[in-house]
C-alpha cells in the first residue's frame, strides 16, 4: 500500500475496461491522506468528453438536410450532446458503482475536448498528487499515428503519472 501523504488523486475514465482496472488499481492500492476540516482528501474521478464536431466526424454544415440548416443543425447538435450526456452519465454511474464498496470521498468531474491536454489541465488545476490511468493496447503503428494519451500525460502532466496496463485483480 502507498503511504498516506496523497490529498488529491484523480483517475481518468473513458469507459475501457482499462480505464476501470485503473480505477480498481487506484482504490484498491492507494491511501489518501487522513482528512481535516482544512484539506478533504479525495479520489478525482475525470471523464473527459470530446466536442459533438469531433465525436460525430463530419461538419454539421455540410449535413444535406435540405431547407435553413439553421434550423435542423443546431437540432442536430442538441441530438449528439444529449447523446454524449447519456454516455457520460453512465461511464461515471459504473466507476461511482466501482467506489461504492470502499469508503472513500470521491468527486466526479466532466470536462469537454481533446483528452491529452483536458487530463494534464485538470490534475493540474486541481493539484493533483498523482494521476492514474489505464493503457489501450495499441500496437506501435496504431500508436503512432493515434498517439497515446498516457505517454502525453507522462510526459505532461505537472504531477506523477501512474499507468495501468493491461487486466487487475481485485
């Protein structure tokens, strides 16, 4: 088990199962610091949601809808962010689930745009003590031209970075 002088330790989550394991890691392995009235120690759980434009691939001016796209797009818009909303929520309702049986003070926190930099804001915006995060089994090609969230936030973030590889045990 870690030591305890961790106040702030967050845990980025985009619904893989690595992302998960990493969350079990963190809870599983890590202690916070013992709360005071001046500092409440906490477990950050961060999803970061891309931009309806990224997420849907395609510029929403170039829907053919046919008649004043100002109508029908920003209907379209309203759509893809009530979707990711609804991913969202559901992401964050299975790690609430997955927190549920340790007792500990845990925070949710959503942020939208590119997850690399979104992550490394937040931890440090929040002081964060420690990130920790799963790793996609991308190949080297795969991770070449997609890049790697992690290895960004390795070398990014203004905190340690710890990252999860592959299935944990609980």
């Amino acid at each position: 088990m870690a030591g305890s002088d961790l106040g702030c330790v967050m845990v980025a989550v985009d619904g893989s199962d690595e992302s998960m394991n990493a969350l079990r890691w963190a809870l599983g392995n890590l202690n916070l610091r013992p709360s005071s009235e001046e500092s409440r120690s906490s477990f950050v759980i961060l999803h970061v949601q891309s931009p309806p434009s990224i997420s849907v691939g395609l510029n929403p001016g170039a829907i053919p809808f046919g008649g004043p796209s100002d109508l029908e797009v920003p209907a379209f818009t309203a759509a893809i962010e009530a979707h990711q909303q609804r991913i969202t929520q559901a992401i964050l309702d299975h790690a609430l689930k997955i927190c549920a049986e340790k007792n500990v003070n845990v925070k949710t926190q959503v942020v939208v745009g590119d997850p690399k930099e979104k992550i490394c804001e937040a931890a440090e915006k929040l002081h964060t003590d420690l990130l920790v995060m799963g790793c996609r089994p991308f190949g080297p090609i795969k991770r070449m031209f997609l890049g790697s969230v992690s290895t960004y936030c390795t070398n990014k973030a203004h905190c340690p970075v710890i990252i999860i590889k592959g299935s944990t045990t609980s």
